[in-house]
C-alpha cells in the first residue's frame, strides 16, 4: 500500500507499509551536496504551504478569553513537475597513483515526492559512484496536512493561535510548533468613528518544524513567517472570507554524508574505503504569495470552514471546531 504523506499533529498511526520502507531521514541523508537541493526542494515547498493554511477562518476577532478549538485537514497538490528532477552524479576512479573524479549527468530521477524508483547510477571498471545510488521518492500527488489549533481572544481585538505536537512520518521523528496573532481592524477607534460593512484584519504566524534521524539527531530544521491580510462579513450563521498573504519558509539541512572511494593506501583493486562529508545547506520555499477564498458556516457552538489557497502547490483546507465567543 502506498502511504500517504500526512503530517499528523495530533496523532500518526504508522502501518506495517511503512515500517518496510526507508525512512524519510535516512533518504535524505543518503543525498550528496549536489544532489540535496533538488531532491528535498519540493518538500520545502509544500510544507511551508501547508503550514501557512488554515491559521484563521475570519477577520473578526474574539472577546476578551473568548475562543475556538479546531482541527485543519489541508490537501497540497503537489504539481507534476515537482516530482522530477536532472541531477550530476561523481564518478571516483583509482588510477596508477591517484583518484580520478568526474561527473555523469543524470535525467528525470525522483524528488523527494516521485515516483518509488531507486535509480542505479551507471559505472565502468573500478568507478565508484557519490552517492553510490538515488533514493526513490514516495510517489505522493497529494500532501494532506492534519492540524488542530486553538485560538484565544485578548484585549482590543487582539488574538493569538497556538498549534503544538511531535509526530511521526515515513518512520522518521519530527517535531513542529506554531505561534499566531491576528488584529481586527475594525476595533481600532479610527474604525470605530466610520463603521465598515466587513470586518478587516491582519495576522501572522511564526512556525518550527525539525526532523530528526533514528538516533534522534536533528538533521533539517525549518522556519515559516507568514503575514495575512483578511475581509470577511457576516451574513446570518455564514461568514465568506477571502484573504492575502505573504510567506516564506527557510529549511536547514545539517548532516554527515557517507560515501566510499577506492583504497589508495593499500593498492588493491576493487578496496575502498568509507569517507564522511559534512553537509550544511539552507533552502527557501518557492512559494511567496497567497489569495484565499472561503466560507465559514456556524451551528450553534459548532463551525465548519473551507477555503481554497491559490499558491503554486494550490490548497484545499477544511476546518471543524467549537467556538465560544
């Protein structure tokens, strides 16, 4: 069975699939420097779009301790062209008195979302080849992203949004944290003086997200910001949103890469020996900008919410929750 990738705040049921499979680290890790950025770009990507959707559901802001726990279930489409990439491989050769390195270039390999191919890199005589192959992706088109959330109201129209707990994925430990804030405008005295039709604000978050090996090493750490500018208007129990937003998400990776090269000390061919590469390298999402369209819907104590996010990986998120205002 083909796992889904779910980034589960809450909780992650790993199946006996996915215990077979390499974990996510361990993928990652077998990545030379060149190699890195291509394959894990487009995890970048859809994480840092993931973890910026969903964070508030209206403009309007709740009383003082007034507030609203739900749990956000975000679909990423993931693009076709996020799921290949052409790559260079080394090639490492022991001749009379030295090591010879070149490169052999390399087509449609699978990131981090392709498809479950492990590609063998072609070699001849004793070559050797960095890394020794490519790691298949998890052959995913869709990234659903589950996440609960609670929301506060403080003084002035203020509120802030807390979302919090490790999880587990393709067997490896990841640990994510989310802090908001979020301002109606519309309680400002200024707006007070010239009531609007709609209620305006503006919000923003900052969120950490860490994977972690199976020797609970810390090998990627990543960094969201994200500034929201929101308009939504009550009409009876339904509430239409629509939204803008600015984002980026930064991703370090820092990890030992392992790869063997022929034996020069001991002249016999076909020895190697093991060779370890320190790999520090940071990405940035490439998605930038956001526009939201939504509708809330409220029952009571009860609220459904849905709003589609136009970004280039496009999202579907859908909210259920309590609110007490």
């Amino acid at each position: 069975m083909k796992a889904i990738i779910c980034l589960v705040i809450v909780f992650t049921t790993v199946v006996s699939a996915q215990t077979l499979q390499e974990r996510l680290a361990e993928r990652i890790l077998r990545m030379n420097e060149t190699l890195l950025e291509s394959y894990t770009q487009p995890l970048v990507n859809a994480f840092g779009t993931g973890v910026s959707t969903g964070l508030f559901h209206s403009a309007y802001s709740h009383e003082f301790l007034g507030f609203d726990i739900g749990m956000r279930l975000m679909y990423i489409n993931i693009p076709e062209a996020a799921k290949f990439f052409n790559g260079t491989a080394l090639l490492c050769s022991l001749t009379l008195d030295s090591l010879v390195y070149y490169e052999v270039a390399l087509e449609s390999l699978s990131t981090i979302f392709g498809p479950e191919q492990e590609i063998s890199i072609p070699i001849q005589g004793n070559a050797i080849s960095i890394p020794s192959s490519i790691p298949a992706g998890f052959d995913l088109t869709r990234a659903p992203l589950i996440m609960p959330q609670v929301n506060i109201g403080l003084i002035f129209g203020a509120e802030i949004a807390v979302r919090y707990v490790p999880f587990t994925f393709k067997g490896s430990r990841m640990n994510f944290i989310g802090v908001g804030f979020k301002q109606e405008l519309n309680k400002f005295p200024l707006f007070k003086q010239v009531p609007l039709p709609i209620a305006l604000a503006i919000g923003g978050a900052y969120q950490r997200f860490n994977i972690e090996d199976q020797n609970r090493t810390i090998i990627a750490n990543s960094e969201t910001w994200n500034l929201q500018f929101l308009a939504s208007k009550r009409l009876g129990p339904l509430e239409p949103l629509v939204g803008y937003g600015i984002e980026t998400t930064r991703a370090d990776f820092n990890y030992v890469f392992e790869y063997e090269i022929p034996d020069t000390i001991s002249g016999i061919p076909y020895e190697r020996i093991t060779v370890q590469q320190e790999i520090s390298m940071r990405l940035k999402s490439q998605s930038r900008h956001r526009t939201t369209i939504g509708c809330s819907l409220r029952l009571g104590f009860v609220y459904l919410h849905y709003d589609y996010n136009i970004t280039p990986y496009s999202t579907h998120n859908g909210t259920v929750g309590l609110t007490f205002r």
